[in-house]
C-alpha cells in the first residue's frame, strides 16, 4: 500500500500509463478506440511541432510537409523495396528528419519571420510534388493497399492491436523527448528561446543545436505520418495541406507549448471537440472556431502552456521538486 | 479568478451538452438505420448537403408508405468535412452501431477510399453516388457506384468527339486531381485509337487563376477541338481568359461542369460548350421527372446532378432492402447485385455486370445561356 502511495506521489505518470492501457477491457465500441488512436498520431505530431515551436522558439508553420514525407516513405519503402514495417517505421523518420536537415541548414540563417515563411513555402512546394509527380506518388490518386504493419513477421490486424501500437509509440515520443530535454541538449534549446544572443555568449553552438531540434521535430512528425499510413492504408495529398500543420499549430496554442503536457492535452481536445459536437452536424464547427476564440481571450497561453511541468518519469525521490519558471532566479537556498 | 472559473464551467456545461446531445438519430422502436457520410461544411459543403436533401426525400417517402417490411427507415447524418481522417472515424462509428445496416457516401474519392477497408472488414454496403477513383470499387467487395466513372465517360466522350463531330486534332485541358488525371488519360486513349491526333495534354494545378501560357500555347496549335475536364471556377476562367486572348475554340467537356454557376459565371464565352451529363432536369424519362418534380415540391429548387445521383444511391439501397429484408448486412450486398430494371433519375442501373454500372448519359449544351438538350 505504501508502495503504491510513493509511486502516486512521485510518479504520476505510471498510473495514467496503466490507465491507458487498460482502457480497452472498458470500451467495447471500438470507435472511440478509433479517436484514442488518432489522438495518439497527432499527440505525436504536436510534441515533435512542440520541439520547434515551444522548446526552441521557432516558429515552423508547414509541419505537415514532414508528416507526408513520413507516410509517403514509408509507404513506398514496404511496397516498392518490400522492407518490414519496422525498417520503414525507422527508414521515415531518417528520411523526415533528412528533409529536415535540408531545409534548416540553408534557413537557419534566416531568423523569425523568414524562416517561418519558408516552413510554409515547403509544405506549399511537398503539396504540389506529391500531387504532380505521378511516377512516384502516383499523384491525386494517391497511393492505396499499404500493408499493415508487421513486427518481427507479426503481422497487426484489430484495431486492438494498432491502439496499443500507438500507445507505445506515443510514449516512446514522451520519454525520449523527456530525456532530451532534461540534459544539455533541453537547457541549450530553452538557453536559445529565452535569449539567443546570451546563449551564445555564453558558448552555446546556437547554429548547431537549432539545427538539430529541426531534425529531430521532422523525423518525430515522420514517424507519425508512417503509423497514418500504414493504419489508414491509403494515403493522398489531399491530407497534407497547409491546413493539417494550421490544426497542430491550433493544437499548440490550445493546450500550451514549451512542456510534454500541453501539446498531448491540445491533441486531444482538437480530436475530441470535433467528434463530440458530431449532432451538430453542420454547426459544429462553429462551436470548435467559438472554442478556440473563448480559449485565446482568457488564456492566451494556452491550457498548459507557460510553466514546466515535471512529469518525474525517472526517479523515486521523495524530496519536494523544485520547479523553475520563467524569471526564476537561480540562487542556491538559504 | 471569477472569470476564469465562468469561462471553465461554460466550456464544460457546452462539452456536456454536446455529449448528452447523443447520436443525432433519435431512437425509433424496430427501425432500420442507414447512415450518410458527406461533406456538410468545408470546400464540398454545398454537395454535402444535396446529398443529405435527397436521401431525407427518399426516406421519407419510404416511411410514408409504410416503410420497408413494415420497420421505419431512419438517416444517420454524419459531416465527413471532405478530410478522409474524418471518414474513416464516422465509418467506425456507423460500424460499431448494430442497427446501421448500410451506408451511403463519402463525396470525394479519397474520403470514400480512406474509409473502405472499415466498412469492407464490417461486410457493410458502401455506395457513393459521386467517388470517381477507379480502383475504388476494387478494393473490396462492398463498395457500389452510381456515378459513370472516367474509365466509360472518358471513352464515351472521345466516341463523340472523333466519331460523331468528326474532329480530328484535339488538344486537352485538364485539371490536375484524381478525378482530371482519369479523365484525361481514358479520353486520349480513346481518342487516339479512333484515330486522332492529341496535339497537346495541358494539366493545371487545383486553385490556378492565370491560364495564358496554356491559353497562348493551344492557340498556336489550332486544335478542332478541346476538351476540358474540369469544374466551373477553372473552367469559366479558362473560357474567359481565351476569349480575351480572341481563342474561341469548339469545347467538349465533363458533366461536372452542369450548374447554373457555369451560365454565371462564364456569360457568352461558354456559349456552345458541349458536356454529357447524368442528370437533366428536362430529361423526358419518367423516372427523371418524377425525381425533378418532388425535389421541387419539397425543397422549391431545381435538384443538380449530384442530388440525382444520391437519390439513386438511395433509391437503389431502399430497393435491395425491400427484397432481402434487413436483418443481415452482408444481404445487403446480395440485394444490390440481384437488382434488376432499377429505372433512376440519372437513367436505368443494373450492378449485374460489377460494381461500376454502365449508364446512359444525355449529351446537352449551352445555347443562350441556357443548358438545352443537344442537337447537333
């Protein structure tokens, strides 16, 4: 019992994991199963735009375009080069975060607003090739009978199965994200969004370290858009507008940016709210659009946005957690 | 404080009256559901909602006599936005519901692709009045047209063209989306084996506003004749800009082009556009006119095309049920496949020979700003 007492106090995120994964032995309709799960990819989605946007201070508004490169990659690597679902699940994101590395070593240079401006650009130019270059996209029509995933020759079939995949990928996203931000890597992103000029004087390689968040986001986002196409199995440009990446910057200002929580809690908002309002039929949008207006009037930050939360993945110490914000000084105690 | 605690418990009280709100059916004591996945807001909203005026006309018709086997028919809507994340969600939803027995929709070919493998694993009817992507159907066992697809409207305009109007080289416009790309390449194919020559094959990118470098280009050509697969928006600015350009062409064309929106907005540089269509209002076959003249009564408006086309998607599933009862989904499909002498408001259908009908299109045209009958 006692066990259980430190593990609530000190580790929260154990018993919401367990919750997780017990969901499925309590709902029997498997279309909210069906929500869970999309709620997952754009959980994903939105922590890898929250590298960029929250963690970094980089504003990226053509994320889709590397979802898309994810699902487009992976597709054509377990049709066309027959490799396992797995191999292709990592093949997408080295290709995402490729595409990645090319777009922020020319652009680094550039600072907010044009950069930015080029984020949108590439989402616009990804759009137009997968919808022209027929040879390879197959172009509107889009690329159909993507197999499902298969592990180790398993192949995934119930949706079951794709929930509790998600589940773990999500969580992947979650503690390695964790993980990175928690060492030098993390304290130098958030050294260049506090100020980048102090972080450089005080010898962070800025350059280097922006270039490898953007890598990174893109290749989280390409790994999202490999379990879209393989769980969806048809795939066409028609899901990768700019629109998409105007939802996941949505999704961060409605959940809050620069923490783990926030984009996770803004995904799922998003997905829900329109599915919820459903009866609505055509009306429903209004109350989404009425939603999102209603959340920047009174918390322009977003849910949970403007504080670091601790999720305390990795230890069991029982001492009191300090939490530094924004403004803090950091001064030893007493 | 006060104000962040209102705003949090009016946020709450709307989510909460969102979801007591329920399913948008009501319950009816031993009915049968059919639910309609369509585009009810977004780009395709207007479509959306013809769908949803002509199934509601179906359906209460229906009801009105009796319903089928004596059990009341009731229409699940569900709006799909065109997104095809969106369909395959409504699809799970209208799987998971044990008294949905068949679904009609989505609108465009990616949503209805998207959402097949759902209703294909579930052995419930998928019939879309209006998804063009040829490979739709094939995808499964399940899935039922309405719409003619490129693959015999291509073919049918190319017969006409090389065969009827006797044009000889032909240069196309298309628009660059699943739907033009399919047209494009079954009406060259026929075409060039009837013995034309294809002088130019021009693609533009959905939302494209300036088309003086194809305009220009095909001038220089001197084509008989071009043809242009695409929607009203481009094709009336095409028309427009070629006119100012002195380019006046003889233009064959889609049924996707019959709206009063075409009249509108292409004004005398349409005149004499030429497009098989589906559905005429003054088609003189009974079925039509019937259709015509209770969409009328009810909704006070000449139906379009696309209304047509859902009609019969309704039609056809209504008449299936009417001879398999509705006890199994699965029978359902049985029912469509046995129909036979289906007489629709966009012509007789018949899933005897596959999935894909066959139709009988109606060649019409634009003569002082009106859509008429054509006569060559």
């Amino acid at each position: 019992m006692r066990g259980l007492k430190s593990i609530m106090a000190n580790s929260p995120v154990l018993l919401i994991i367990a919750a997780f994964a017990a969901v499925p032995l309590f709902v029997a309709n498997m279309y909210y199963l069906q929500v869970l799960v999309f709620i997952g990819i754009y959980a994903i989605l939105a922590l890898s735009l929250n590298l960029l946007n929250g963690y970094v201070g980089m504003l990226s508004i053509g994320h889709a375009a590397f979802y898309a490169i994810g699902a487009y990659a992976s597709a054509k690597l377990t049709i066309d080069l027959q490799l396992p679902w797995v191999l292709a699940l990592a093949g997408a994101g080295a290709i995402a975060g490729g595409f990645g590395y090319l777009i922020a070593k020319p652009t680094l240079r550039l600072s907010g607003i044009y950069m930015t401006l080029v984020t949108l650009g590439f989402n616009m130019i990804l759009f137009l090739v997968l919808q022209n270059w027929m040879g390879f996209t197959n172009g509107p029509l889009g690329i159909m009978d993507i197999p499902p995933p298969s592990i180790f020759g398993f192949a995934l079939g119930s949706r079951l199965q794709y929930y509790y995949l998600i589940l773990t990928l999500v969580l992947l996203t979650v503690f390695s994200m964790h993980r990175l931000m928690d060492c030098r890597f993390g304290r130098a992103l958030t050294a260049i969004r506090e100020n980048e000029l102090a972080a450089e004087a005080t010898g962070v390689d800025t350059t280097r370290y922006k270039t490898q968040a953007f890598v990174l986001s893109a290749s989280y986002a390409g790994i999202a858009g490999s379990f879209y196409a393989h769980f969806v199995k048809y795939i066409s440009p028609d899901s990768f507008t700019i629109n998409e990446s105007f939802i996941l910057l949505a999704m961060l200002a409605f959940g809050g940016q620069g923490n783990l929580i926030g984009p996770m809690v803004g995904a799922a908002a998003l997905i829900l709210i329109p599915e919820i309002f459903r009866p609505l039929l055509e009306y429903r949008m209004f109350v989404y659009g009425g939603i999102l207006i209603v959340m920047m009037l009174v918390r322009r930050q977003g849910l949970f946005g403007s504080r670091s939360y601790r999720l305390r993945l990795t230890r069991f110490d029982p001492s009191p957690v300090r939490v530094y914000q924004r403004g803090d000084k950091f001064l030893p105690e007493g | 404080m006060v104000k962040k605690m209102v705003v949090t418990s009016t946020l709450i009280v709307l989510i909460l009256a969102g979801a007591s709100a329920g399913p948008s059916a009501v319950q009816a004591a031993g009915g049968v559901k059919i639910g309609l996945s369509a585009p009810l807001t977004g780009d395709w909203a207007e479509y959306g909602n013809d769908f949803k005026r002509s199934v509601t006309l179906v359906m209460d018709k229906i009801n009105k006599d009796g319903g089928i086997n004596g059990k009341k028919l009731e229409l699940v809507v569900a709006d799909s936005r065109g997104d095809a994340k969106e369909s395959v969600l409504i699809a799970e939803m209208f799987v998971a519901d044990p008294d949905i027995i068949a679904q009609i929709g989505d609108f465009s070919s990616s949503s209805t692709m998207a959402a097949a493998p759902v209703y294909e694993q579930a052995k419930m009817v998928q019939i879309s009045p209006t998804a063009s992507h040829q490979d739709w159907t094939k995808k499964g066992e399940f899935m039922f047209r309405v719409v003619a697809t490129q693959g015999y409207e291509g073919p049918y305009n190319a017969r006409w063209a090389v065969n009827d109007l006797k044009k000889k080289k032909i240069a196309t416009i298309y628009i660059n989306n699943d739907w033009g790309v399919d047209a494009n390449k079954y009406f060259v194919g026929e075409a060039r084996k009837l013995g034309a020559e294809i002088a130019a094959e021009e693609a533009f990118t959905p939302g494209e506003k300036d088309f003086n470098a194809i305009i220009s280009k095909l001038k220089r050509l001197e084509p008989d004749l071009v043809y242009m697969p695409t929607f009203y928006a481009d094709f009336t600015a095409i028309m427009n800009q070629a006119e100012r350009a002195r380019f006046k062409p003889t233009v064959l064309a889609n049924s996707s082009l019959f709206s009063v929106k075409t009249l509108e907005m292409g004004g005398k540089a349409v005149e004499g556009t030429m497009i098989p269509v589906n559905y005429f209002s003054s088609d003189p076959r009974p079925a039509a006119q019937n259709f015509t003249k209770d969409y009328k009564a009810l909704y006070g408006a000449d139906p379009n095309q696309f209304a047509a086309l859902a009609y019969d998607a309704a039609g056809l599933l209504t008449a299936a049920l009417k001879a398999v009862g509705t006890d199994s989904r699965a029978k359902v499909r049985e029912g469509l496949l046995g129909l036979r002498g289906y007489e629709g408001a966009t012509g007789p259908i018949s899933y005897a020979e596959g999935r894909d009908p066959a139709k009988q299109l109606v060649r019409i045209m634009i003569k002082d700003g009106q859509w008429v009958l054509y006569k060559p």
